[in-house]
C-alpha cells in the first residue's frame, strides 16, 4: 500500500507537469486546429487516479500474497512444480468464452452501431485474449523458433526454449507490451479510415476541391472561367450547369447538368464514379432526392426536358447530361481540382483574390474543408499517441522486470551454462533474443487486434453516416514504425537484465545457489 501511495504522488507529478508540457506544444504548435485555453486540474483529477494507484497496488500483490500464506515452508524448499492442467483448462475455457462472446458483441455493435456493444464486446474480447496468453505466446513463439535459433545459433535457440518454458512468465512479459501496441494501433487504424470516410462523404456532397459561382445568379462568363483558369495551384477546370428550379415527380429539385463529351469533367471530379451510368436518358439521384420522391433504382422519372430513368447514385445533387437539358442549361458554375501537392489554403485564398478582382464571385472550398478536418484528425492522433507513448513505456517497465526476474531466477542455469563454455557476450544475446521474440509476439497480436478493433469502433460510430460499408484502411508506414519501435524497445529492456546477468562470476553463482 505504501509503495502504491508513493508510485502513484510521483506518477500525479510527473502527469501534472507532461500536462503542462503538452498544453504548451499544443498552444505553440496547434492552436489553430486544437485550441487550448489551459491546463485545468481538478481535486477529482487528481484524488481518483491516487485512490486507484493504491488500489491496483494491493489487489496486485493480494494474489501472491494468499499463495504466499498457503505454502508450506517444506514445499517452498523443493523445486517449483508447474501449473496444474485443472487450472490451465479453466483459464483456456474461460479465455474462450471472453474471446467468443466479445467477437459477438463486436459484430452487434458493428451491425446495429451500438456503441455500448461494442465497447463490451472489444473488452471482453481482449480480456479473453489475455487470459488465453499462456496458450498463445508459446504458440507463436514456436512459429517464430526457426529465425531464433537460425539468427545466432545456440543462444538462440536456449532463447526459444526460455521463452516458452514458463508460459505465465512469457505472457506476463508480453502482456504490458501487447496493451500499449493494441492501442496505439488501433488508434492510428481508427483515425485513418475516419478521414478516409469522411472525405468520401464531403466528395460525395461537392466532389471537387472548388466551386465559383456568380453571386448575382448569371453564371459565370468564359473570360472569367480563363481568369480562374490562371490561379496558381489549379490542375483542371470544367464549366457545369445549375437548373434551380427543376421538377422531379412534382418536387423542385436543383439538377447539375455536365457535359459527356467534356474529358474534364472526369478530371475534375475527386470522385469520378460518382457520375459513372451517366447517359442520355439518364438522370442520377442522389439517395436523399430519390427518397423523396419515391423513385427506385432504375425507375422512370419526369422532369421538364422529357421522360428519364432514375440511377440512384451517392452524388450530393441530382445529375444530368447537358445535352438533355438543351435551352435549360441554367447559370454557368466553374467546378476547380486543385494540384495534389498544393496548399488547400493558399489556392482557396488566391481564388478568393482572383474572385474579388473579377467582381461578382463567390468561392466554396471543400478542399479547405478536407484539409481542415485532416489537420483535426492529425492533432487528436498526435495527442493521443503521445498519451499512449507513456502507456508504451510502462510497458517497457514491465518487460524490464519481468526479464529481471527471470534472470534471478535462472542465475544457477546461466552459470551452469557459463562454466560450460558460453561467452557473456553469448548469455547477452541469449537475453536479448528472448526478449526480442517475445516483442514480436506482443506486436503480431497487438496490430491484429488493433486492426480490427480500429475498423471495428470507426464502423460502428460511422454505421449511420456512411452510405456503403466502412472500408478497411490499414496505414501500413505507421504500423512499420510502430512495429519497429516495439521491438526496439523491448531489445532495450533487456539490456539492464543482459548484463546483469553477464557479469555474475560462473563460480560465484553456483557456490550461492
């Protein structure tokens, strides 16, 4: 209880004044897109993560403690005997249980955009997942045995079989590791297919990067469509129709009118299947528009240049062929791409300037929009992996001590092995292959489950926004470096345990023992 008081003061130190450190770079560097007013804390703030610091605290040491009480001295001085199958076989069924029933959920959650469902069922799954640690790591550490004992010979092959040993041991190291990569890449997964989502929505109501219209309702002329034409940053340009006040099935509806023979209109679009079935004779509805007026897919719609059949498309208004419309072409509007390395911004502001000399123009940005919701995207990914960062590296606290202890308690078998000829620098190895394995077994089961548990949170939050299913996007550069940190890091955990046990003397351990 005393240790878990003072771990948990230095912990609320060291977290007020990261807090304070971060509110800093945040308003020096995102006070743009993540305005910080300051750092508030409150006596909650601080009296809970306290009070739960000293709880965890004891609840950890409650369970030694009672096997502690329950061994007899006799009993402690015989060799440790391993785990009884009965346990092992409850820990498996109950692994199994949390594990299905957590998949379930998930699916619930995912099918019905429940967010409570969804929550349960990713903790009840990863809680199965832990519980079944014992059976997983020395599985997949023997997937991985071959390059062990292949990258260094002997040592590491003693390095597969220490690691597999002891599977509580394993998946005690593993487990503090595993957590830290799980969320960070879920995380990472989440916020880049919520971007990816999201931009498809905005591409699906305006998909260009820019719209200019006439304030005055004229249409824009083709020696201003030139001007814009000249504005720095600007890829491709098309010239498209608005009938405002045309009728689908008795409701006014305004339809954009495009030309099919124009090859810029495609190049214009960022989305260029949203016009995709586009035909004389054809009219595309958007999902809202079709609803309304009570027309399906493939239906027949009248609007006032003749008969048509309805596509019902994900477009953000009602599209048709410009030669349909003849006579009807409405105002003339000016559809933008921007270059793919252009500042969103700066062509937006240079449109603007180019509008206000040309008189009687407004400007739409989507592209500023996109931008501006990626630049949101990018600061809560940033705050949150750095507030990961700190769980990574209690991580690497665990994976220290776990190592540690088991160098203490295998300090007769590594001078056993010393006096049998292996070199410290071998014994170093050894170690540090171990720790090596049992990393990328913590970063193989963390990317999986964070992969999933990404798109799992994103689908169900996005389950009534998006139109079509949310696509699997896996930033795969991001997961790379993930990757690599991890089992850097946990090469780095085993440096202190590694020599260690390198400088005990062969004679001087085993005389101890």
């Amino acid at each position: 209880m005393i240790l878990g008081a003072l771990a948990s003061l230095a912990g609320l130190v060291l977290a007020v004044g990261l807090g304070e450190l971060g509110v800093f770079a945040a308003d020096r560097y995102l006070a743009d897109v993540l305005p910080v007013d300051g750092l508030v804390v409150s006596p909650v703030a601080l009296l809970a993560p306290f009070g739960v610091g000293i709880v965890l605290t004891v609840l950890a040491a409650l369970l030694p403690a009672v096997r502690a009480t329950r061994t007899s001295p006799l009993a402690a001085l015989r060799p440790e005997t391993p785990p009884t199958g009965r346990v092992r076989v409850v820990r498996v069924v109950l692994g199994v249980l949390g594990v299905g029933a957590g998949v379930g959920l998930l699916g619930w959650g995912v099918s019905q955009g429940d967010l409570t469902g969804g929550i349960a069922g990713g903790f009840l799954s990863f809680a199965g997942v832990l519980a079944l640690g014992p059976v997983l790591v020395p599985l997949l550490v023997g997937a991985v045995r071959g390059l062990a004992r292949v990258s260094v010979g002997a040592p590491g092959a003693l390095a597969d079989e220490n690691a597999r040993r002891n599977p509580r041991r394993a998946a005690a190291t593993t487990s503090a590791l595993l957590i830290g990569v799980t969320l960070i890449t879920m995380m990472t997964v989440g916020a880049t297919i919520a971007r990816t989502v999201s931009d498809e929505e905005i591409s699906g109501q305006v998909p260009v990067d820019a719209v200019v219209s006439s304030a005055t309702g004229e249409g824009v002329t083709a020696a201003q469509v030139e001007r814009l034409r000249t504005v720095p940053g600007i890829e491709a340009t098309t010239v498209i129709h608005e009938i405002p006040e045309a009728t689908i099935r008795g409701r006014e509806e305004t339809v954009v009118a495009v030309s099919l023979v124009d090859p810029e209109v495609r190049d214009v679009l960022r989305a260029p299947r949203l016009v995709e079935g586009l035909a004389p004779g054809v009219v595309l509805l958007d999902p809202t528009t079709a609803a309304n007026a009570g027309v399906v897919d493939g239906g027949t719609v009248t609007v006032p240049w003749g008969r048509a059949t309805a596509r019902v498309a994900k477009v953000g208004a009602p599209v048709a062929p410009v030669s349909d419309v003849s006579g009807r072409q409405g105002r003339a509007v000016v559809w933008l791409r921007m270059a793919d390395d252009a500042d969103p911004d700066e062509v937006s502001n240079a449109l603007n300037r180019a509008a206000a000399d040309e008189g009687g123009l407004q400007v739409s940005s989507p592209a500023a929009a996109r931008a501006e919701l990626d630049r949101a995207v990018d600061a809560i990914l940033l705050v949150t992996i750095a507030l990961l960062a700190v769980a990574v590296l209690i991580a690497l606290v665990g994976v220290g001590n776990t190592l540690g202890l088991s160098v203490i308690e295998r300090t007769r078998e590594s001078a056993l092995l010393r006096a049998l000829g292996l070199t410290g620098r071998q014994l170093r190895g050894m170690l540090a292959v171990e720790a090596a394995v049992l990393s990328a077994v913590a970063v193989v089961l963390g990317v999986a489950m964070g992969i999933g548990y990404g798109w799992a949170g994103i689908a169900t939050l996005f389950a009534d926004i998006a139109d079509d299913a949310v696509p699997l996007v896996v930033p795969w550069a991001r997961i790379a470096l993930v990757t690599a940190v991890a089992i850097v890091a946990g090469l780095l955990a085993s440096v202190l345990p590694a020599r260690h046990a390198a400088r005990v003397a062969p004679a001087a351990a085993l005389a101890g023992e």
